[in-house]
C-alpha cells in the first residue's frame, strides 16, 4: 500500500492537534482563507454536512418544525432589547457602521444568533392562543469573532441551525426543549456513532437569557469533551421584553414561553476527534459521502473495468452511496487514499475475483478483509455497513467508560486532568464559589448535571457539604 498519504500525518498520541490539522487537510475537508477564522469547506467536507442537514432536516420536520430565512444583519437597538443575552454576545459580535459610504445611524450586527430576529417577528404574527405553537428552524451561517480559530471547532464564520419555538405555556416549552435534546442525543448515537451524556449546564455555563440549558457531551479520543448541541428554555423572559403577548382562551393576555436550540459543524470536528485514527478520517457509514468504493485491480485486463462499474452501479441501485476507481492511481494509491477520507467499506474486484464470482471487501474501521460472493453483495454490504456503525459506537462507548473517574477533591481532579485526562464525576452542592473553584484548583469546567441522576449522597469535592447532585467536570474544546 502506498503510504505517502498516512506519513504526512502526525502520529494521534504524539501530537493531537496536529494529527487534527492533519486529518483536515489531507483528508480535503477543509481549506484556510486569507482571514482569519474563516475556512472553506472543500466537496468532501460540505458533502458531510449536507448528509447531518438533510438527515436532521428530516427529523425536525417529522416533529412538525418549518424552515424559515431571517436577515443576516440585526440593528444594535434590537440586540439591546434582552440585556443579558446582549452582553453574552457583546464581546463576539461583528459590527458593520457603513453602508455604502454613508454612516448608518444604528449600527447593525452580522447575527452570532437570531433570538432577537425572531422575537421581533413573532411579536408581529402572534396574537391568538391558535396561532401557538410556533415551530421554527433556520439553516444559516452566523459570525461570531473568536479570537482563537480550529477547523470545524471554533471558526468566526461557521455553519449551523437554529430551532426558535413559542408555545403557549411553560409545559409545552419544557417539552419542546427535552424532544429536540433527545432528538440531537439519537441522531448523534444512531448516525454518527457518537455516545452522548445528557444534561443540564450549571447556571454559570447556560445560554445568556435562557432560564436552563440542556446539553448533550461527546467524550473524544483524548479524552476532552466537545458539547455537540444544546437545547434552551427562556421561559417568557425574551416575550416580555419583545412586547410578544397572545389572546388565550380565558380571553387574558399572556405571555408565550421560548425555546431554542442548535448545532453546527462542530459536528464534523467531534466525527474526526471521536473515530479518527493515524491513517487518517475514519467516518461512520450513515453519514459518509462514499459508503463505499469500488477499486479495479489490474483493471487493464479485459472484463475487470466492466465488473467494477457492474458493482458500483449494483450497489447505487440498493441505496448504498458507492463510486468506481478508474483513475490510472496504482491499487496501493488507491487504498491509502480512500483510507485516508475514511470511506467505510472498500470493494476490490480483479480476475482472479472475477473467475471466482467474488470480491474483496476492506471495513475502515478494522481493516478486516473478506472475500464476499458476488450473489447477494448489496445485502452483505448493507450488513457490513451496519456493522461498522455499531463497532464504532462501541468503540466511542469502550473510550468514554474508560475514561471516566470519579473523584473526591480539586487535587485529584487536576491530577486526572493534566495526566490522562477524562470525564470526572462527582457530587456538588450548587453553589457558584465551588464550581469556580475547580476550574481555578483543578482546570476543569463544569459539563452537565446529568439527567440520569444517581439519587445517592455524597460530599461536594470543594466544600465537603452533603448533596445528592451528580455532575461532570472536564476540559473541553
């Protein structure tokens, strides 16, 4: 096998980062812009988010949300409107003072969210309990000015959707919020093979203007959390201060209470930092752009090009995302290259496979190969492509439990932190001083109250009060 392509990555345990950057560019995710904090998606990083949009797209309007577009610019005195959601975003907003060469009288945000856009609006739309719920997504760019910028993880121009919903009462708002977690936390697990811990964030990680903030935490290979999504209550704060009121059935005026949640294309950063490996990409079958790819051996010889594009288009036909190989690459090339961007299955076929109605399938994720009967090969293929997803999960899964700890002190959290690293459990009592003082003591923040709460009683790592609360701690992108 041809190795140019793997011995320009560096080894994932010498040097994380660098094997992330790595990945990103020799995999063709991803490309550098002349300012800062700006990338390009390249086709075969662009074709991962569309397969996270289109399947999530899909979930969203199967629990009866609609697209929508708002403007991209927010005037300064909108953004105003909600005092702690503003000063949240204030040190990330872009602002724009020109148009054309005229001085704007309110200057206008480039949107880091669209809370206020779309409090505007259903301030004009809503007015009667039977114009409740509303269910609203966006799928759109924000600019947020970080000062530190990765691929996927932290760009200031980055991809996402945002879900904003009203609904007439608390419990319906409490309910939309906890649907579209779970919604996140399945499509995590069950298309991107990425286990997931479900929880509350403290009141000092929640959203700026949310009355609560759920969340759903990945673990990665080294062992550092990335939250993936979040999901929001507001309550009737935002209603309140957007003048949003409704006719409700008893003839009162009320006020609607909000949610709001989303994901971005961190996504794709938490699928290499979870699955990847020193060859290279390593993507879960449901969402890779190439499932799987047909590769002629000694395709000179006569038949062998028509086998190969026989397979590819059998397998096109079943459903399964497939290409043909016909480039003049040797074989070698060919699978270091596809290695590389993490294609799930590799199908070989050559004349002696020919000659013996087979072919050769390579899973990603093992290297395993097996000779497979031409007969039946979509149905094979698909349960190989079933099979890969669940090893990875598993694998995901094995990496989270093994590196989880429970601890008993700031001390022994730093220790953990600074060495191995992973998630770190413990009790905790609440309060603000302690939670501050483990990220000072222990260089840890806080990643969720899970739901799946213990119920047993334990003393809080920093003050050693009595409390029954579990939470995870750890370092994170």
């Amino acid at each position: 096998m041809d190795k140019r392509q793997v011995d320009a990555i560096t080894a994932r345990d010498a040097d994380f980062a660098q094997w992330y950057t790595d990945v990103c560019k020799k995999a063709e995710l991803i490309d550098y812009t002349s300012v800062k904090g700006m990338f390009i998606y390249r086709p075969y990083g662009y074709a991962i988010w569309e397969n996270i949009q289109g399947e999530l797209d899909r979930r969203f309007k199967e629990t009866g949300h609609e697209n929508v577009y708002l403007p991209v610019l927010i005037p300064e005195s909108l953004l105003q409107k909600e005092k702690d959601h503003v000063e949240g975003f204030a040190p990330e907003c872009a602002w724009i003072t020109m148009g054309g060469s005229e001085k704007l009288e309110d200057r206008l945000c480039v949107r880091p969210t669209s809370e206020t856009l779309f409090c505007e609006h259903y301030a004009s739309i809503i007015h009667s309990w039977r114009d409740l719920p509303k269910l609203y997504n966006q799928w759109c760019s924000v600019l947020r000015w970080e000062k530190t910028s990765r691929p996927f993880l932290r760009h200031r121009e980055f991809l996402w959707q945002e879900g904003h919903t009203m609904h007439a009462d608390e419990a319906g708002a409490r309910e939309e919020t906890m649907r579209m977690l779970n919604v996140y936390a399945d499509f995590m697990e069950n298309f991107l093979a990425m286990p997931v811990l479900r929880g509350r964030k403290t009141d000092k990680e929640k959203f700026k203007g949310a009355e609560e903030t759920y969340t759903v935490e990945c673990m990665m290979h080294d062992h550092k959390a990335l939250q993936a999504g979040t999901s929001h209550y507001f309550g009737d704060g935002f209603a309140k201060a957007f003048g949003i009121t409704y006719t409700g059935k008893d003839n009162q005026l009320h006020h609607p209470h909000q949610t709001s949640w989303g994901v971005s294309t961190r996504m794709i950063g938490g699928i290499i930092m979870t699955h990847g490996d020193d060859n290279g990409l390593v993507l879960p079958p449901r969402v890779a752009p190439i499932q799987a790819v047909v590769i002629p051996v000694a395709q000179h010889k006569p038949g062998v090009l028509d086998a190969a594009a026989s397979l590819r288009d059998r397998l096109a036909a079943a459903g399964v995302r497939s290409k043909m190989d016909s480039s003049d690459n040797s074989p070698g090339w060919k699978f270091a290259e596809y290695e590389m961007k993490g294609v799930p299955l590799r199908v070989e076929i050559g004349p002696k496979d020919i000659e013996k109605d087979q072919c050769v399938v390579a899973r990603r994720d093992t290297g395993e190969k097996v000779s497979v009967p031409l007969a039946g090969l979509e149905e094979t293929v698909k349960k190989l492509l079933d099979a890969v997803h669940d090893n990875m999960y598993a694998q995901a899964l094995k990496n989270r439990e093994d590196n989880t700890f429970d601890i008993a002190s700031p001390e022994e959290a730093k220790a953990i932190a600074e060495g191995k690293g992973g998630f770190l459990r413990s009790k905790w009592c609440g309060a603000l001083e302690c939670e501050l003082a483990m990220k000072e003591r222990a260089g840890v923040s806080s990643r969720c109250m899970p739901l799946k709460q213990s119920g047993t009683e334990g003393a809080c790592p920093v003050c050693g009060k009595k409390c029954v609360t579990d939470i995870y701690w750890g370092v994170a992108y």
